[in-house]
C-alpha cells in the first residue's frame, strides 16, 4: 500500500503562529518568503528566532527594488541568503531547486514531510506543503497545500496541477534541517558583516545594480509622476512585488530595534534606533501609497501627484535608514555584546 503522511497539527499551528492573523496593519500576509521560512523554522520547535530575524536574513528590505520589465528580480535579494540566515537564526535547511522536475520535487516534499517538518515551497511565489498521498497510479497522488501566500494551490491539490506549477515555474523546495544556536551572529558581527552589505547594495547590488536602491525608489517615483505612463504599468508594479517590500521595511524596522537593545555603545545603541523608526516609517508610507491609490483615476495628474507623495516621504525615510547605517559601519563597536 503506498504511503500517507499528514502533519495533522500544522493547520492549527499556522493559524496560531502566522502573525497576519492577528493584526492586519503588520503587513506580514505578504513577506511570502519570510513568513513561511519562518514558520517552517517555529514549527522546527526553535522558539527564540523572530521574525525580524528572518527577514533580515531574506535580504528582501535591504535595498529598494525597480525593475517594471521583470518584477520577480526582487528574489535576487535572497543572493548569499543561506549564510546570512545561518548568521541570523542558526537554522540551516535542505534546500533544493530541480529544475522543473515534478518527481524529483515529490521525492524532496515525501523527504522533508517524513522527516516531520513542514516544507516551503517557492519561486516565484510562496506555499508551505504539510502533507501527501501516494499512488499506485503517479496521477492519483496528492499534496497538501497552504498558500495564502502566493501559488493558486490550496488544500488537497492533485499531481496534475502541482505538475503544472513546477514545469511553470521551476519551483525550490526546502525544509528545516538543523539548528546551531553557536553560529548565530553577536550584534559585533551583525554590524561588521550584515550592515556594510545593506549599504553596499544601494550602488553594488548582486542583481541588475541600476534596479536596485535609492536610485531605483528615485526611477520608480519619476515614472510614477509620468503622465505617459498608463495606469495598468503602475497597477502591475503595485501588487506582488511592492507589498513584499512594504513589509519587510517593518520588520527590518523591529530588528534594528532589537539589535539596539543588544548593544552597549550607546551611540550606535542611539543610531540603530533611529534605523528602526526610519524603516517603520518608510514601510508606513509606502502602505498609505498602497491603500490610497487610484487606478481609475489615475490620469488625473493632480491626484496622481498627491498619491506619490507618499512615495516620496518614504525614499526621504529610506534615505535616513541607509545614512545612519552607513555611520553606524565606520564606528569601531564595543565588542561587549548582549
């Protein structure tokens, strides 16, 4: 008889565990990479990783991304991501990417759910898979899906389909492998390693550099002030790509704040606070943006000038952020971490 495996808890534990369920304003639905590294990491049974963690391992907040002929170049953020979650959670995953090949994505998701953990699946959106059926006939297998975050695929979801989303899409597929409380990162390393790459990204991003940073965030505003430029190109723009970034500037924002607690150089202490209000800020302006727009009426210039202001005062906060990093880098921090 060919073999089943549900992890029958994983439901319950999601709805406990993922935080958009409780406070819409945390902007959290939409870090799909993030909240589900995050919950597959919980559910792992390591209690002491926030979300901020994750998020600042992601990369996904580090520097503004532009790029209206592919949107989905924002996932060149994740370049040196594995290290830098090592650094920032001490989680490590079984991670691999089979190139549109649907069995060997099923031979990965029966390894990681028989191993007791729920396992992400991704690229170019998100899902957590939690359980599977299978077959004697390939076409009778199944997998069980929660994707709120990305994917169509909900609830039981038949092979044909899951088939179809991996030759689509060349999906990854990834499950909490071991955690190593020792190789997490002090706030001393967190500011000589993480910090100068955030910085560096602004000009030097691993992607295209031009799509990238301040710079782009400057592009994204002028085209969006371009009476040229039809409503349908800034409706693509503002959905997927746009909220993921919203969102990881709050929770950027709520790392900084917890680093600034683990530091005793009370000028860097002062400087990492000012990080955190100024990527809080930033992520709340780009929500006013988000909810106040106007596709109907978007060839009104007027309106459509008022509406990016919003935009505007989040490259000012944008701007803060990476200035106070970029001092807090050329001070010599105490190395008497917390």
């Amino acid at each position: 008889m060919k073999k089943k495996k549900i992890l029958t808890d994983a439901i319950d534990f999601i709805k406990q565990n993922d935080l958009s369920e409780k406070d819409d304003d945390l902007h959290c639905a939409v870090i799909s990479f993030t909240i589900c590294q995050y919950l597959c990491i919980r559910y792992a049974g390591i209690k002491d990783i926030s979300l901020g963690d994750v998020a600042l391992a992601t990369g996904d907040g580090y520097a503004f991304t532009y790029c209206p002929q592919n949107p989905y170049i924002l996932y060149s953020c994740f370049t040196n991501f594995g290290r830098r979650r090592l650094l920032l959670t001490g989680c490590s995953f079984d991670h691999q990417n089979n190139k549109q090949n649907p069995e060997k994505d099923w031979n990965h998701l029966v390894k990681g759910i028989n191993s007791g953990q729920l396992v992400q699946i991704n690229g170019p959106e998100e899902g957590i898979i939690f359980g599977y059926k299978d077959a004697d006939d390939i076409n009778d297998r199944k997998i069980y899906f929660i994707s709120k975050w990305g994917p169509n695929l909900n609830g039981i979801v038949s092979w044909e389909s899951f088939k179809k989303l991996v030759q689509n899409n060349g999906m990854g597929i990834q499950f909490f492998k071991e955690y190593n409380a020792s190789l997490r990162a002090t706030p001393y390393d967190i500011i000589k390693q993480i910090l100068p790459v955030i910085v560096d990204w602004q000009e030097n991003h691993p992607g295209k550099s031009e799509c990238f940073g301040l710079k782009a965030l400057q592009q994204f505003i002028a085209d969006l002030l371009n009476p040229s430029i039809p409503a349908k190109y800034n409706e693509i723009y503002n959905c997927h790509p746009f909220i993921y970034q919203e969102a990881a500037r709050y929770w950027q924002g709520q790392f900084f704040f917890s680093l600034a607690d683990r530091v005793n150089d009370n000028i860097i202490k002062h400087e990492l606070m000012e990080v955190g209000k100024a990527y809080h800020n930033a992520s709340e302006e780009m929500r006013k943006f988000r909810i106040n727009n106007i596709w109907q009426e978007w060839d009104n210039q007027p309106k459509r000038e008022k509406i990016v202001k919003y935009l505007e005062a989040a490259y000012d906060q944008e701007k803060h952020a990476i200035d106070k990093l970029t001092k807090i880098t050329t001070i010599n921090p105490i190395r008497s971490d917390k």
